[in-house]
C-alpha cells in the first residue's frame, strides 16, 4: 500500500550548491536522493517545501514522497540518517495524507538570517554567519523591520529571473531585529517569499544601518516596485530556513 510521508531535515548548506539537483555540482538533493535509494533500493519522486541557493542552510526543511515501501517512519529516520554525511540530518518522519504536498501545502515559512557582530571574525560562524565589522545598532533595524510588517507587492526586494513571475505580493507575518550577544539576528515570516527576497531585506537593513536609508524610508522603497531602489542582496552564508507551517488533520499545530 502506498503511503505519503513527510520528512522534515536540517543541514549546513556551506558545501553544496543549494537544494536542487544540478550538473557537475553537489546538491542537497542530490545526496538525499542516493541516501534513499541505499535505505529503499528504489528513489521516489520527492517534492521539496521550497529551493534554497548555494550556500544557505535550513533548520527546518521538508520534504514528502510517495512509497511502497514499508519501512517505518521511525526506522526510515536512523537508516537515512545512517547513509547521510555530517552536514544533513533527518529530524523527523510522519504519514500524512495522500494529498499533501511539501511545497503547495505549506502556508507559511519563517526564515533567520544571523551576523557576527564584532570587529575580529569568529572562525567557528565561517560560512554559518555574516561577519560584520562595525557596530550594528539593533533597535533602529528593528524599527526599519517594522515596515516590512503586511501585505505588500515585493518587487523592490526579488531578484527577478525566469523563476519569478506573476504576482509579487506577500504577507509578512513577523518581521524583527533582535540580539544575543555579538549575534544580530533578522527574524522574518511570510506566507511565502520571492527569489531572494530575504537577503535583499537584510542588505537594505543594513544600508539603515550605514546611513544610506532611514527607518522611515522602506514603505516608499516598497512603493517603487523596482529592484534597483532597494539595498544590495546580503551574502548567502547567514541565511537560514528556520520553520515551515503546515495545517494537518489530528495535529493543526505541527510544523513541518
């Protein structure tokens, strides 16, 4: 009997070029797709929550597929895990409906981005984390952040390429600025993102903080629907996937 499971993995994406399968080029996918065919002998179509990019991490990316195979949720995490290298994990495992679908079912993603806020890098935040040398004033992104808050058309904060066509608003559900210690952290959560949207809003942030842009200044940046306006997209290495929301009978609350 075919079963429709969800997986939810963590990895560091600092040595792949993202999630997606790509000639000559290790993806997460990928060696995901050789882990299966290892535990199952057979690799099911598996549908991705979202596409991350080279160098961005998740820790909470989902996955679902549909299987024959009768190996148990539980059992299917550590012989995956078992056949996974260091840098990808399998948290969890769940049947769920056979209309589920990773990616369309999904009604929500949040997203971390983190920077090293000193002025002498931190070796161990190498490829995990932003290194940004002068003194970030915390409060006055968190004000800027503010006004991504909402229903808004994004244009200003994707990179367009053939991926991303149609309409570009989204609802932005949380949007701060938060620190712990010398991490600066841009916390943000929308029922769903345009290419690069994430790290376009960090590099505007951080043109606040570089006096190129005041707080007040985004909802106008947001109104000229046009890329140019915004600040620049901010390296790949302190972005994070940090949850995915799904709606699932008997467990309204799981995350994926």
């Amino acid at each position: 009997m075919e079963r429709n499971l969800l997986l939810k993995i963590q990895y560091d994406g600092s040595g792949y070029h993202g999630w997606q399968v790509q000639e000559n080029a290790q993806s997460i996918q990928g060696v995901f797709q050789e882990a299966l065919r290892n535990v199952l002998g057979t690799q099911p179509d598996i549908k991705a929550c979202s596409r991350t990019d080279t160098g961005v991490h998740a820790r909470a990316f989902c996955i679902s597929m549909k299987t024959g195979h009768s190996i148990p949720p539980q059992r299917l995490v550590g012989a995956l895990n078992h056949f996974l290298p260091p840098d990808i994990a399998v948290l969890s495992c769940r049947e769920v409906p056979p209309d589920f679908h990773a990616r369309y079912s999904c009604r929500g993603k949040r997203y971390v981005y983190e920077i090293w806020n000193h002025e002498i890098r931190n070796p161990f935040l190498h490829d995990r984390a932003l290194h940004y040398y002068h003194r970030i004033d915390e409060k006055k992104l968190n004000e800027a952040a503010q006004h991504f808050l909402g229903t808004h058309d994004f244009t200003s904060f994707c990179t367009l390429d053939k991926r991303e066509a149609g309409d570009f608003t989204r609802t932005v559900t949380e949007s701060r600025v938060t620190r712990e210690g010398d991490v600066v952290r841009f916390t943000v959560a929308a029922d769903g993102f345009l290419y690069n949207m994430v790290r376009i809003m960090t590099g505007t942030l951080l043109a606040v903080q570089q006096g190129r842009f005041q707080p007040g200044d985004i909802p106008a940046i947001l109104a000229r629907r046009d890329r140019k306006y915004a600040g620049p997209t901010a390296p790949a290495c302190g972005l994070y996937l940090d949850e995915v929301f799904y709606d699932l009978p008997q467990d309204a609350a799981y995350r994926g």
